[in-house]
C-alpha cells in the first residue's frame, strides 16, 4: 500500500506546553489507522495540525498528502482535498435542522436563494448511506448524540471524503451505536475511504485497525502492523502507559454498613413537555461504603435521575423524598443539595461542569470556597496547594494549575471537574460517565479514588454506559429502562448478558 498521508517531525508547542515533538505519521492509502495515547498525549493537536486548524508557521515539520508537500492555513484548504475532521466536541448548531446543518455555509442555491428540495433531497441520500433513519427537516437538539454523530460523517459525505478523521467518535454512544459507527468505517474502507480513528476504547480498536501509531507524551512511541501480528491490548497499553498493567480494576474488599442514602418514590416531568412522565416512581440506595451502580440504554433516565435530585437541574413537578442517614434531607437548589452532602460529577462537562475560561485552580475550589476561605477571604496559598494536590493525585496534565481548562485535553478536562466534586468532601457522590474520553491509565486512577472514598465510609453513585465498567468497580447494580428501574442485581452474580435481559424484558413488557 501507498501512503496517502505523512507527517515528518510535527512539532507544536503552546506557551508553556510541548504537545509535540517530532511527531511521525504514515497513513496508508484504504486503511483504517488509529491512533491511541493518554490524556493530554497530543493526538487531537497532531489531528488539529493535519486539518489546517493550526496553520503552516504555528507548527513545525512537513505534511505530505498524495505525495505532495502541503501547507495548510486552514481548513477550508484540507477539506478541498478531501482530508475531513470530526472533532471531539461536536460542532452541530441544536436549533438548525439536520438538512441545514449538512450544508451550512455551503448550500445548494439557485439565483442565491436555498434550494430546499434539492438541499432535503441530498440530505436525505446522505442519511442513507450512513444509516440514518431521520427527516431532513428535524432539529439537531432533537436527536440522541448517537446521531447526530452520523449526521456528522454524512456532511463528512457530502464533501467528497478521502481522509476522514475522527477524533473520539464513540466516546458518548453506546454500544449499539458505537458498533454501527465502527461498522461504517468499515464499510467506507470497502469503497476505499482511509479513516484516522482516535479512540480510548481499546476493543474497538482491534475490531477495526489495521495499524495501530501510539502517541506518548507528544512523541510517537511505534506504529504496529495488525496484519503481520496480533496485537493484544496488553502491548497497547504498555506502550501508552509506558510500564505493564496488570489489572483494570483495583482490588476491591468492599465494608458495607447500613443504609445511608436513599430516593424515593422519585418522579419527574419532562422539562418542556408537561404530559411527559421522565422518571417513574423510582426507588434507588446506597448503604455506607458501597459503590451502587445505574446500567442502561442511552435515554433510559439515568442522566435526568441525578440531575434532579440535584438541586433539581433537571425536570418540573418533582415529587419524592431523597434521605440521608435515615432523614428527609432538602435538595431543591443545587447550593442546599451541596450542603446537605451531595455531589454530582456530570457527563457533559462542556455545560454544567466546567468554567472554562477559568482556572484549574478556580475551578477545583469553586463548589467548596469555604473550605479555602478564612472570614470569607480567599486565602490563595491554601487554594494553589489544593489545587497542586488534586493536580498530582489524578494526574491533570498541564504544566501548572493557573492554566484554563478550556486549553486542556479532554480527558484532563474531566479530571477537573472530577477533583472538584471530590474536594467538596460529599458523603454521596454520583458520577455520570466518570471515565467518558478518560485513558486506561487514569481510568484506574479514577477507580481507585472511588474505592477509597468508599472505604471511608461515603456512598458512591455511578452511572455507565461501560457494562464491564459497572461489574468490573461495583458492588450492586441497578438497570434502568424508559425512567424507571426495571432490575437489580449484585456485581458479582452479574454479567452483561443479565444487564441487557433485564433491558429487553421491560422493554417487551412495556
Ligand atoms: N490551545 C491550547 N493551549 C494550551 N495548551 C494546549 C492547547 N491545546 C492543547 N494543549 C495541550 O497540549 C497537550 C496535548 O493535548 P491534546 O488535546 O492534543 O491531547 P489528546 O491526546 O487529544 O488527549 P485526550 O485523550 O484527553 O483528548 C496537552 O497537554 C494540552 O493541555
Ligand atoms: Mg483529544
């Protein structure tokens, strides 16, 4: 096979940050490569590099693309060869229709004016072809992120692809998603699209990969052939980490005391529309030193549970009680939920959890500024030492802790709003997608976290789209379908096959 891309010696710093340093890409002509690396390794800057979003002179080294040099300055110039980039954070408008946003800035006209047959018609072929089975006139807010991920790929369509990019592209879906978009790729590499796959999910990886380039620390480590060996996850990793990792999941010896947390009869209405009921009487706790977790299909309500119970970020006309240690405690306001012991470490990070053009450092303490405060004044050495802790303990790469976080890599993003709940010292901690976009390494680190905080007797929440991450840290598991809990089951007599019969029973029933 010829190279359709190469990149020689890519260099990239930011101030104070080296993100690259002689960084080496082959990317043969049909492949499917991906590319794997830690939080903060520097795939989505090489990826940013290729596609012209840092322009020729912000970066060093050469692009060689159809065995020409090319210079970039920005991407309107790598999109007129086909070179297409999906990023991390999606990029759709939620209030234009999924036809307006697949030709946005680039819509098919006649005399000036959107031709809109021609532009629903075209949209509607494109959703074909990546299976996707929606009106052209449907508002982006409207769909799942599972889809408006392929509405992505179809404008990717639309715009004659040969190198499509996709930085983290499962990161959010579910299974079933994740394997129809995986299947896609395979499906464009039949009719001779080369894709670059940028993912955290290492099963996914082998499924697809014929070469696999690891990124450690902003310089290439190898790139491993799939085709001439079997290339186990175990050598991923090691050449990710750097070191051998014996084991996923730390070892747990779970001390599990009585009742402390409890949601009962718990029922909300749809934000919107008042008819709808979004979670129906759900009974949910968590006894002292316990990791409870919340299985579930996208969509089944587990997301707008936690939101609601704290301090009611989600829904109208909630009814229930929430308890703790045996008495009704308030969580009508996100302030009294805190107070009252509650902390939730939420999924979309980009919204709700972060201040991005804050601090690390800002951002860690925020929730808990009277834990750093002495006669309400910020006493700063304090603040920078915690934030110095937290920046160590999970491993937030950045070079200090006065950098913004919207600089950060994704995954280092949601160390941060992880270390801010945990510095908040809650007695119940609920995670939404804990690991979203995190690396194996950190993942572990995040587990271990959670052990502990169990261990000293608080009582720990999670909800996972992971099945094997729920039975791999917890030790009870609820399944929750259509806003109410339709099964329970310890950990260790669980397995996936159990998950997903509790799943379809409902689901046939209902
Ligand atoms: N605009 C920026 N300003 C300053 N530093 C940046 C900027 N963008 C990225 N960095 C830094 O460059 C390094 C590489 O980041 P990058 O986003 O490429 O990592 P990544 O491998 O994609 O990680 P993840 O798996 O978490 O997405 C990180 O240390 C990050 O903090
Ligand atoms: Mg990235």
């Amino acid at each position: 096979m010829s190279a359709l891309l190469e990149m020689r010696n890519i260099s990239k710093t930011f101030p104070g940050v080296k993100a690259l340093e002689n960084v080496n890409l082959e990317v043969h002509s049909g492949e499917i490569h991906a590319i794997v690396g830690e939080n903060g390794a520097g795939k989505s800057t090489l990826m940013k590099v290729l596609s012209g979003v840092y322009p020729k002179g912000e970066y060093g080294g050469q692009i060689f693309f159809d065995g020409q040099e090319r210079e970039f300055r920005n991407i309107r110039d790598s999109e007129k060869l086909g070179i297409i980039i999906i990023h991390q954070e999606l990029a759709l408008v939620p209030l234009l229709s999924i036809a307006e946003n697949m030709f946005l800035g680039n819509e098919p006209a006649k005399g000036g004016v959107i031709h809109w047959p021609e532009t629903f018609s075209r949209t509607r072929a494109l959703l074909k072809k990546v299976g996707l089975n929606e009106a052209p006139a449907t508002l982006v807010t409207n769909i799942g992120v599972g889809k408006q991920q392929l509405v992505e790929i179809a404008k990717a369509l639309a715009k004659q692809v040969r190198l499509l990019i996709l930085d983290e592209p499962t990161a959010s879906l579910n299974e079933s998603d994740s394997e129809a978009l995986l299947n896609l790729l395979l499906e464009f590499k039949a009719q001779g699209i080369t894709s670059i796959l940028i993912s955290h999910k290492l099963n996914e990886i082998s499924k697809v990969a014929d070469r696999i380039t690891v990124l450690r620390d902003g310089s290439t480590v190898e790139t491993m052939d799939c085709h001439k060996e079997t290339i186990s996850e175990d050598r991923i990793i090691k050449n990710m980490v750097g070191r051998a990792m014996e084991d996923r999941y730390p070892a747990r010896v779970p001390n599990i005391g009585e009742e402390i947390f409890s949601i009962e009869d718990w029922q909300v209405f749809h934000e919107f529309h008042a008819g709808r009921r979004v979670i129906k009487g759900v009974n949910v706790n968590v006894r002292r030193g316990e990791i409870v977790g919340i299985a579930g299909l996208m969509g089944s309500g587990r997301t707008e549970l936690a939101m609601s119970v704290f301090g009611r970020s989600y829904g109208r006309n909630i009814s229930g009680r929430v308890k703790l240690d045996g008495r009704e405690i308030d969580v009508s306001t996100v302030e009294k939920a805190v107070k009252n012991g509650l902390a939730y470490v939420t999924e979309d990070r980009k919204h709700y959890g972060l201040v991005l053009d804050d601090t690390i450092k800002n951002n860690i303490t925020l929730a808990s500024l009277g834990q750093i405060s002495r006669r309400g004044v910020i006493d700063e050495v304090r603040e920078i030492g915690v934030a110095n802790d937290y920046r160590k303990k999970l491993n937030i790469r950045s070079p200090n802790v006065f950098q913004k976080t919207v600089n950060l890599s994704g995954g280092n993003q949601q160390k941060v709003v992880l270390s801010k709940w945990l510095f908040s010292n809650p007695k119940i901690l609920i995670l939404d997608e804990p690991t979203r976009g995190i690396d194996v390494g950190a993942k572990y680190e995040i587990y271990t976290i959670m052990n502990s905080l169990a261990n000293e007797g608080r009582g720990v929440l999670v909800i996972s789209s992971e099945m094997p991450e729920l039975l791999g840290i917890c030790d009870r598991i609820y399944v929750m379908n259509e806003g109410a809990i339709v099964g329970e089951m310890l950990a260790k007599d669980g397995s996936q096959e159990n998950i997903m019969r509790a799943i379809m029973r409902a689901g046939a029933a209902a």
